[in-house]
C-alpha cells in the first residue's frame, strides 16, 4: 500500500519550525521581563535609599531652624520680636509637618517602610504622645480625656515611631476640627481590649484604639474616600483647617502593615470617632504584688468621662473608691472609712473643703491643665489631660504623708 506522505512531512517540519521559534520567542520574553524587574528594584532601591537621604537632608536643617528658634525665644527679648520668633517657630514646625506627611506617604507607597515591633511600655507611651498636645488643648480651651481600659497590657510589642504617628495624626485631626465646637471641644483617646479575641496565636490580644471627638464630624456620603490619599472634605472646610489630605491616607496604610485595620463610625451624638485595631504580641511580664493600700479615696468627680477615665485608672491600681457628690454622701463615707482617706474633687465647695479639713481628710485637687507648664503645682493634678502616672504619682505623695503623719 502506498500513500504520499510529504505534505505530511512539510506540516510536520513546519510545527517544528514554529515551535522552535515560539520558544525563542519565550525565552526574550521571560529575559527582557527579568531585565525588566531587575531594573525595576534597582529603580525601587534607588528611590528608597533617594527618599531616606532626601528625608535626612530635609529634617536636619528644618531641626536646626526649631531648635535655634526654641532657643532664641528663651531669650530677652520685646513683644515685637517674640511675636516674631513665635511666628518662625509655628511655621517651622507646620512646615516639618507637612514634610513628614510627604516623605512618610512616599516611602509607604515605594514599599519601603519596614516595620520592627520592640517592646513598649504602653500606658506611658500613650501618655507621652497625649501629653505633647496637652499645651495646644489648654491654649484651645478643649478637653482631651485619656481613657484606659482596666485589662490592656502593660508591655506591647510595637514599633513605637509608626504606632506614635497613627495616633498622632488622629489625636491632631481630633484637636484641629473641634476647634470650634460650642461650648468646648471634646477629644477623647481610649484605649481597650477589643471584645473580640477571637483567631490569635498564644500570647496575642488584640486592642482598639479610639479617637473621639465632637467637632464637625464626617456625613456618610463624605466618608468613602477619606483614606484614599489627597482626599479632604470641601476645599473650603481645607482651606479653613488646613492640612495635606494625607494624615488619614498614611495612618491606615500604616495600620494595614501592621495587620490592623483603620476604620471611621460615628458615635452617639454624631461623635467621630476613628478606631484602629491592631494584635499586638504581648510578651510575659511579670506582674508586681501589690501591697495593701493604706489610703482609701473619696472621689468627688460631676463629669462622666473625667469620673470614668479616672475609676479605669484608681481600679488597675487597686484603690478602693467611693464616689460622693454632696458633703452628706462625704460624711456617711467618711464615717466607715478604716484607713486615711484622701479626697479627690474637681472644683471641691468650700463646704467640702472644710469638712475635708475638719476630718483631717487630704484634698487632692483636680483641675484644668494651666496655659504654661511653669505654673504646675504640687498639690494639683490637671485634668485635661488626666496623665494616669501624674494622678497615681500624687496618690502616692499623699499616701506617704499621711503614713508619716498616722
Ligand atoms: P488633613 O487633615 O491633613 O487634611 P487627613 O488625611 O488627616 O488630612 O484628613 C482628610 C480629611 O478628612 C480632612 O481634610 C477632613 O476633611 C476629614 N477629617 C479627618 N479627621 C476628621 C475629624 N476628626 N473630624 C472631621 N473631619 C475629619
């Protein structure tokens, strides 16, 4: 049997030829993509290695114009002058500021940003960031209330600068859009357990750190894109606050490496409220037996979220407190107490005062921060913001003068 097979044949070649060629074609494909991507990083590297020199370059001298001026403003100097100085010194700092934004939201956009969890002390962490904003909260005649849950860890391990830098951009926000809230702006910063614990590895907890406060708050419509980069509300609301548009953009991409999220909900009473929560490895500490308090406090505290900050703080110490709000409540209180008592009151009545001074009670004063730190007096713990070490250093002050004095 015979059969012609040659244009067979030719078919065949012919898929081989083009095989061949199609694999040529693959294998310039795959080394100019992989010349592509070489080039790709070396472009990547080159702009990180860029920006962490630019940043360098830009903060020295921008902290050699604030430090100067600091410096200089503590000298004598006339109204006039002082105005000045004052004037250079704000606007330095706004201008290193918005630099910061910029360079933080480029180096998290070129991926460059490497987050190293190191063990923080966090209440006193907290405290510190809170405590750099409480001069422009007295100087606004805002509130600012710090509220730590009973039950949060005392040792976390984060990386503070950029955990810092959330909360300050949210704290800032806080501050700059209830700066007109009538009668007085809220901030409130409040740090808990999250109720859900769910899915975490042995020696996790996850925590929700809460930003509140009750300036012009965010409608619905107006907060789908707020953490998208550049997005502000209305340029007329900008223009009259101020600000990049990227504080929000840079914290939530912040948070997301940090595996947490950043979400914005509203409040009662149309509150804004923003809430990162993060899992944080929190690493055993060894927990200090406390020693049986031998004070017992009195508390006198009208306003709700000062009187709950202030219960959160006396509970993790184990103080035992009984809150009163007229002298009659004082005295049945008075009457069953077994060990000194110290009083704690915000604005005390001169009825109070002499019924504390009568019982040979301790008064602690609570009261708004002072404009200027100069003024800090012993006898007095400022309230806005209420530092939990400042309250419990005081307690102590007190405690040891009563047991010298018993
Ligand atoms: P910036 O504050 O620098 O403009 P952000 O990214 O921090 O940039 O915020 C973006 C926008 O979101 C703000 O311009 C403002 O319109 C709105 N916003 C953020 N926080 C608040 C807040 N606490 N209350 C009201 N509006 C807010």
């Amino acid at each position: 049997v015979h059969s012609d097979v040659t244009s067979f044949k030719e078919v065949e070649r012919e898929v081989l030829r083009l095989n061949r060629n199609l694999e040529d074609r693959v294998r310039l494909r795959t080394q100019q993509l992989e010349n592509a991507l070489v080039s790709a990083e070396a472009a990547n590297s080159a702009k990180a290695a860029f920006l962490s020199v630019m940043g360098h370059e830009i903060r020295t001298p921008m902290n050699g114009v604030i430090g100067m001026t600091d410096l200089l403003s503590k000298t004598t100097l006339d109204r006039e002058q002082r105005m000045m100085v004052d004037t250079v010194r704000r606007s330095s700092q706004s201008l290193l500021a918005t630099l910061d934004h910029i360079l933080d939201y480029v180096a998290l956009e070129s991926g460059s940003v490497e987050i190293i969890p190191e063990e923080i002390q966090l209440v006193e962490f907290i405290e510190g960031l809170v405590d750099s904003v409480g001069l422009d909260v007295a100087k606004n005649k805002q509130r600012f209330i710090l509220h730590v849950e009973p039950g949060v860890p005392p040792v976390v391990l984060a990386d503070a600068g950029y955990l810092g830098k959330v909360i300050r951009n949210l704290i800032d926000n806080a501050i700059k859009f209830s700066v007109y809230t009538v009668p007085q702006g809220v901030i409130q910063l409040r740090v808990a357990l999250a109720a859900d614990q769910a899915n975490l590895a042995s020696g996790q907890q996850r925590l929700e750190i809460k930003v509140i406060d009750n300036g012009i708050g965010i409608s619905s419509e107006q907060r789908g894109q707020l953490f998208e980069p550049f997005v502000q509300i209305e340029s007329n609301r900008a223009r009259r606050f101020g600000g990049t548009g990227l504080g929000l953009a840079i914290s939530a991409r912040i948070v997301a490496l940090m595996g947490g999220q950043l979400a914005l909900s509203s409040g009662p009473e149309e509150e804004t409220c923003f809430t990162g929560t993060l899992v944080f490895d929190v690493p055993e500490v060894a927990v200090a037996i406390e020693e049986a308090r031998n004070i017992e406090i009195l508390a006198c505290i009208p306003d709700p979220l000062l009187h709950n900050a202030l219960a959160a703080i006396l509970e993790v110490n184990a103080y035992s407190v009984t809150w009163f709000t007229s002298t009659a409540e004082l005295s049945s209180a008075v009457a069953e107490l077994t060990v000194p008592g110290v009083v704690l009151a915000l604005a005390a009545d001169q009825d109070t005062l002499n019924y504390c001074a009568e019982h040979n009670l301790k008064v602690l004063k609570l009261s708004e921060r002072p404009r200027d730190k100069a003024t800090l007096r012993l006898d007095l713990v400022y309230t806005d913001p209420l530092l939990p070490s400042a309250l419990l250093r005081a307690l102590e002050r007190e405690q040891r003068v009563l047991s010298i004095g018993l």
